[in-house]
C-alpha cells in the first residue's frame, strides 16, 4: 500500500507526459493528495520539499504504469482571527463531544480551544458546528479531520467535500 507512486519534479520537458497536467491544491502542512486518473488510486504526500525548490510540476508513475503530471497549486487559506462558540463530536473517540470556542476560521478549517480535558487526537474525524457572527448567523456544520491537537488547542482541516464556500468566504472577506 505504502508504494503506490513514484515521483520526481517534471522539469524534463523532453520527456512529455502521456496525460494532460492537473491541478492538486497543496494543503496545509505541505500534504497533498495525488490520484492517478486510469485506476483511481489515491495518495496523500509531503510536498515539503518541492515548495522549498519552488516547483510545482511532478511527474507522476502509479503502479499501474500510468505516468501523469501534477501542476501543485500552493494557494494560501487566509486565517481569519475569531472567538466564536461552537460544538465538535468526536466521530473517532465514541462521539465525545465539547464545547469549544473557535480561534481562528480559514476555507480550510479551524483552529479551536476545547473547553475541558479531551482524548482528541492527531487523525481524529470530527464534526464540527457553530454559528457565523456574520448578518445571518450563518450555520456551519462541517465534517473535518485533526491535523494538529495539543491540550489546550486543536487545528482540524475540513473535509474536502464540505460545500459551504460561498458564505464562508464572503465571510473570511469581511
Ligand atoms: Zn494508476
């Protein structure tokens, strides 16, 4: 399982690549997760150093003999600084559930502090939800993964298939 991909920077430029370059959006802690587009197998991977070298094309071997290009998208979530009170169950800790109030807020996730002694850890599925101090109040219930969880702070990154861009970014704006 561990080998499914080999990869190396494209900046052979002689050696072109059988498939048309996608896009993959780097997330936070320079991870991002690579699926080959003939059988579909998925890996998530450090691009760490790819970002210190400043590429951003990879060449892309899967297992099943498939070669592709990536073009890495290093886009940036804004951090927007909030104290709002929320709740999170812990979906991988028998639901456990807090209270929380939420530190910071990006389209990518949150940053919280837990209100009590808590056994989240890294890798941890969580369900988040609070409301926006926006005109609406606008509900957030998102589905997100721990990345990072100390005593008293957690940072979790929401699931990628949560859809409430739209207010959440005109919120992030204001
Ligand atoms: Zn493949």
């Amino acid at each position: 399982m561990s080998k499914i991909f080999f990869y190396t920077p494209a900046n052979d430029i002689a050696k072109r690549c059988l498939m048309e370059t996608g896009k993959v959006l780097v997330k936070e802690g320079d991870t991002a997760t690579i699926s080959c587009p003939i059988c579909l197998k998925a890996k998530k991977i450090s691009v760490a150093r790819y970002r210190e070298q400043n590429k951003r094309e990879l060449r892309i071997k899967c297992s099943c003999g498939n070669i592709f290009c990536l073009c890495l998208e290093y886009r940036k979530h804004p951090r927007k600084p909030v104290k709002l009170l929320g709740k999170c169950i812990n979906l991988s800790k028998h639901r456990e559930r807090q209270d929380i109030i939420i530190k910071n807020i990006s389209l990518g996730g949150i940053g919280f502090y837990p209100f009590r002694k808590h056994r989240t850890q890294k890798e941890d599925r969580l369900e988040v939800s609070f409301l926006l101090n926006d005109r609406n109040n606008t509900p957030i219930d998102a589905d997100a993964i721990v990345r990072a969880a100390g005593t008293d702070y957690i940072c979790c990154e929401f699931n990628a298939s949560e859809t409430f861009t739209a207010s959440l970014g005109f919120y992030l704006l204001s």
